[in-house]
C-alpha cells in the first residue's frame, strides 16, 4: 500500500516510466533519422504531409498536438532544407497551408523502414503494440483533461484574489 506521506520511489512513478521510455525512444529515432538528416519532430511533420499531402499549420498543429509556438520554427527549418512549402490561403489569409516540394516527396522512401525498425525495436507483437497505444492515448487525454481543470481552477483563484484585492 502506498504511504501517502512519503515520497513515491522511482520503481512506484508511472511518470518515471513514461519519461525513460520517452527518452530511449528518441535515441533510437534520433540513430534512424540521422541519415535523413531530419529530427524526430521533424519526421512526424512529415509522416502527417506523406499520408495528407498538405494541409493547414493548425491541423498539423492539432495532429502532433504542438504549440505554435513549436510549429512555425519546425516548419522554417522544413522549409529551409527544400522540404516543404508555406503558403497563405487566398481565401482565408489567416490560413497557411503547407504542402510537400519534390525534394520532401522523395524522402519517403528513404524513410520507410523507420517505422518498421521501431515496431521491431518495441518487441511487442501487433496485438500488444495497439493495445500500448490505446492505454497511452487514454492516459495522455486524461492527463490532459486534468491539466486543464488545474489550469481553470488556477486561473479563477487568480481572479477571486485580484477582485478582493480591488475590494480592498
């Protein structure tokens, strides 16, 4: 049973795991991706523009689930090896859609092991891999619906402070 009053152990911490797993995980993407010369951030980008063909900074923001604060430096990089373009829509200028060049359409099939060699490097069989992703999808939208509710619980005890403060 856990004691409440002291500190969780590294073995007790989901969160440690999760972190770990996260930090190996790069590596070995970082090992694969160093001959495309391309990020992990980078190669997601990618995978999303490779199966959609092109699509708006806000959905691919939504899809890898980044800031844009994150997005717009990613993309320049992208864009500045000759691997993809941003344009501002003619119909909507707040828009910016982001299509593939020929150079970023032909690194795909350069990169198409990469994901094979992390399924292999998993050591799950395909039951067990989709069963991972399931549960850590249901964690990451828990964890993040609670981070809003702290967040708003935060913000509103902000706001009760500075009205009494004005009160004053």
């Amino acid at each position: 049973m856990l004691d409440a009053a002291r500190p969780l152990a590294l073995p007790e911490m989901v969160c440690f795991d999760l972190a770990a797993t996260s930090r190996t995980l790069t590596a070995l993407y970082r090992e694969l991706l160093d001959d495309l010369g391309l990020t992990y951030p980078q190669y997601l980008v990618l995978v999303v523009l490779w199966r959609e063909g092109r699509c708006t900074i806000g959905e691919l923001r939504d899809r890898l689930r980044l800031d844009y604060g994150t997005m717009t430096p990613l993309l320049r990089r992208l864009e500045n090896a000759g691997l993809l373009t941003r344009t501002r829509r003619t119909d909507d200028e707040r828009s910016v859609l982001v299509e593939l060049t020929v150079a970023g359409r032909e690194l795909e099939p350069r990169a198409a092991g990469v994901a094979r060699e992390v399924g292999h490097a998993l050591g799950l069989t395909a039951t067990e891999a989709a069963a991972l992703q399931q549960t850590l999808r249901t964690v990451a939208d828990s964890v993040h619906r609670r981070t809003a509710e702290l967040a708003a619980r935060r913000t509103e005890s902000a706001a009760r402070g500075d009205r009494a403060t004005r009160q004053r």
